[in-house]
C-alpha cells in the first residue's frame, strides 16, 4: 500500500532502540519515511516548518524537559498532528493525561503493518481535512472578518441550518466550505445549487430528482441534489431567488426530512445538513410577499454575514497575496504589489467585493510577466476610481456626529443629547437605504423590530427622511 496523500513522514520517538529499528522498518515497508527519536533531547524543534509531520509515534518515553516541546509538535498554522501510542507510552499517566484524547491513538506492536497502516490512513484523511478546512477558511485579520470565523467555529460541528447573508462576490460559497470541512460530514459530499440560475420548472428535479418517463425528456430516473449529497451537506446559493412553489417544497423537506423524486412514490429519507445563501435582503422580499415567513425561520437557525471588501479594507495586502499564491500555484508567474499600488487598490469601493479582486489579479499576472506591480499598471478603472457615495455620506455625516461628543463648558443634558444622536444617525442610515426600514436596519446592525420601536419613538418614517433629504 502506497501513501496517498503528499505529506508521508513520520516521527518516531522511543528510548526502546531495539524497537525503535523494528518500527522504521515497518514504515518503510509501508512506504513511509521515518525520522527516529532514541534521546529525548534530540526532539525536533516543532516550530520548524521543515517538522511538516502526518503522525507522531510514541514509544518509550520517559519523564523529562524535553516533553513539554514533544506535545506541542505539530504543522505551524494547523491542527496538531495525531499521536500513535505503543504500549510503554499508554502506561505513562503524565503523558497520557496531557494528550488530546481525540488526537492520542492506541496500537500494539508496530511490526503488524495492517493496524500501522490503517491507523496511519486515518491521520492522513485528517491532515487532508485540515488542509481543506484551511483552505477554504476566510482570510483576513479584521473583526468582521475574525468574528466570521468565529461564528463557523461555533455553528460547524452541530447540524443546524446556516443562513448566509452578503452582497454578491463577498466569499459566501467560501463560509459554507468552511462549515462543511470543519464539521463530522468533511469526509461526505459537499453539493451546491444556485437556485437562481435554474428555470423554476426545472428546479423541483434539480433537487429532488425524478423517475423515468415523468415529464417529456426523462428517459432515465436521475438523482437529485438532496440525493447526492445524502450524509454530508447541500448548498443552496442564492436561495432568495427561488419561487414560492419551491419554496413550499423545500418547507417540508426541512420540517420532515424526506422527500419524493418528481414522478415518483417512494418516499426517501434526508440526512443532510442544509446551508443556504442570499445576496438579497429576505426581510424586504418577505414584505412583498416573495419569501415564505416560515421558511425564513427555517432556514435563519444560525445567521452569518459576510462583510463586503469597502468595509473591511486592512484585509487586502493578505486578500491579494493569498489570491497571487494562488495564481503562482496555477503556473502563473510571481508577482507583488508596491506600497503605493496597494493604496490605490485600498481607495476603491470594489462593488464587487472579492470575485472582482480575484479577477483583477488573475489579470495582473496575466498581462505582466514577473516582478513588482505598481500603480501605472494598474488598470484605469482602478487608478480613477469611484468612491462608493453611499458609504462617504454616511462616514461624512458620522464625522460631524463625533464632533458633537465635545462636552460644553455650560454642561448639556446627556439623555437628550444621545436621544438627538441616535435620531440623527437612523435618520442617515434611512436616506442611505432609500427609506427601506430592513436596509437600514442592516446598517445600523439592528433588528428590523428594534428600529420599528426606535422610528415611533421619534416619529419618524422612511417616506418622510427620504421626502426631506429630496
């Protein structure tokens, strides 16, 4: 059995020297290499990143300084890597007992290759998960975006519903990626659908299949996406899009998990975990009668917005690197971005969010061969940008708000002073979204009912700011 997976070493520490030799010749027999440890104080340095170990294998290992630097060994920037343990090292309750019991492994004798093999293709489908997972884990160091992987962190190893919220190109396939990876269905099948580029008529057999013969065309019967993604997770993208028939439907897949494919009888059982994402405000779509209420709650157990790229602008030095690597990795050549590029990039509005950086990029290294990329050659578009009028207006505005925190010489009254703030702000939050109370409920980061409350409160409505600001 060869290993599958590129990463095939393994470190193997044991004072038993004799069976330390035994050990090597089993991996090797196996086709892995081996890096053997018989004094504790030649452990390698885990912060190495050239110490890229699949497992570690204990042996014999006595109580010394050199196992606190032991447990901590492990690939920077990722998950620590399992340990396999032989007998002599179960018996020893001080290491035992420091050990993750879900990364701490029991085997006997390293001479039988089947158990060794086994245990060894079990820590490879790990390090494959966490090499996804990282993958498809949003990058940034902002609090939007820290506070996006924080949320996926405590919503991934349950089974609720996700809904994800952003305006389009912000990373939201990404978001449901990372749930996926970093849950217990990693190894079962990840499906999207997008909802929206479907015909209504064909969407019902998209998701549900159908039987042979039940509409003109069917010659055969075909699984649906539900079907094929039976264990693991089903993506529906741009789920606002979806009519209300469909919507109907898809109510009493989640409520009672089973369905029947289109011209069948057979009634099939779901064990699948439903994420699902919208570009569009689903509250405003509610209102005008375009989402089911119901469905809406259905699907909003556990609600996460991706922030658009304007508002979280320090993640792009890492955004646009993490994208060239990427490139770089494609075959495409080795480029960077000067100071004064990156400055240039990080005073445009980018209304298209990270798929319009991610295109930018691709065409930088297509149309430049290697080198440093500066402002020149930049595209016009972005070199004589737009800046988004709606955010300038709000932080304009916000401006002049701060200016009033200076506190008078004669005093003030300070309920009544936050009370003139607060209606000031809701009133600009109102005129930036056109009066839609749920938009500007978005932007303030507000319940739509906690607004409603605050706009009787100040005899206000959307029609009468939007009336005045004309």
């Amino acid at each position: 059995m060869n290993a599958t997976f590129k990463n095939s070493k393994v470190l193997v520490i044991d004072q038993n020297k004799e069976r330390a030799q035994i050990t090597q010749a089993a991996l090797e027999n196996i086709h892995y290499k081996s890096v053997v440890v018989t004094n504790l104080e030649d452990i390698p340095n885990p912060g190495s990143a050239k110490n890229n170990y699949l497992a570690v294998m204990l042996g014999k290992v006595s109580a010394a300084p050199q196992l606190e630097s032991l447990l901590k060994i492990g690939r920077p920037g990722a998950s620590r890597v399992p340990f396999l343990m032989m007998p002599d090292s179960t018996d020893d309750p001080t290491l035992v007992n420091q050990l993750d019991p879900q990364r701490a492994w029991s085997m006997h004798s390293p001479a039988e290759s089947p158990e060794l093999a086994s245990l060894l293709e079990r820590a490879e489908k790990c390090d494959r998960r966490q090499s996804m997972a990282k993958r498809f884990t949003p990058t940034g160091r902002s609090k939007r975006i820290s506070r996006v992987r924080e949320l996926i962190e405590q919503v991934a190893p349950h089974n609720s519903t996700v809904l994800i919220t952003g305006e389009s190109g912000t990373g939201k396939e990404v978001v449901a990626r990372s749930i996926h990876e970093n849950s217990s269905r990693a190894d079962m099948p990840f499906v999207p659908i997008n909802c929206g580029a479907i015909p209504a008529e064909l969407l019902e057999s998209e998701l549900f299949g159908h039987e042979k013969g039940s509409f003109t065309g069917a010659l055969n019967s075909r699984k649906g996406r539900f079907e094929m993604a039976e264990g693991g997770t089903l993506f529906l993208d741009e789920i606002g899009d979806m009519s209300v028939t469909m919507q109907v439907k898809l109510l009493r897949v989640l409520q009672e998990r089973c369905y029947e494919r289109v011209g069948g009888t057979k009634t099939r059982q779901c064990n699948v975990r439903v994420l699902a994402a919208t570009h569009c405000c689903l509250e405003e779509a509610i209102e005008k009668k375009e989402f089911r209420l119901d469905l809406f709650y259905r699907l909003n157990v556990f609600p996460i917005e991706m922030p658009p790229l304007r508002k979280r602008k320090m993640d792009l030095p890492e955004l646009v690197t993490n994208l060239m690597s990427r490139q770089e990795n494609d075959g495409r050549c080795s480029l960077r971005l000067t100071s004064d590029a990156m400055r240039t990039l990080g005073s445009y509005a980018w209304p298209g969010n990270i798929r319009e950086l991610s295109n930018l990029v691709e065409r930088l290294t297509i149309q430049n061969s290697d080198g440093m990329i500066d402002t020149c050659d930049l595209p016009s578009k972005y070199r004589n940008h737009c800046v988004d009028t709606t955010d300038d207006e709000l932080l304009d505005e916000n401006t002049q708000v701060s200016s009033e925190t200076q506190l008078p010489g004669e005093g003030l009254d300070l309920r009544e002073h936050l009370s003139n703030v607060e209606k000031k702000l809701i009133s600009q939050a109102l005129r930036a979204s056109n009066g839609t109370v749920a938009s500007a409920a978005r932007l303030l980061n507000l319940g739509r009912t906690t607004l409603v409350e605050k706009l009787r409160k100040y005899d206000l409505s959307g029609s009468s700011v939007v009336a005045s600001k004309n």
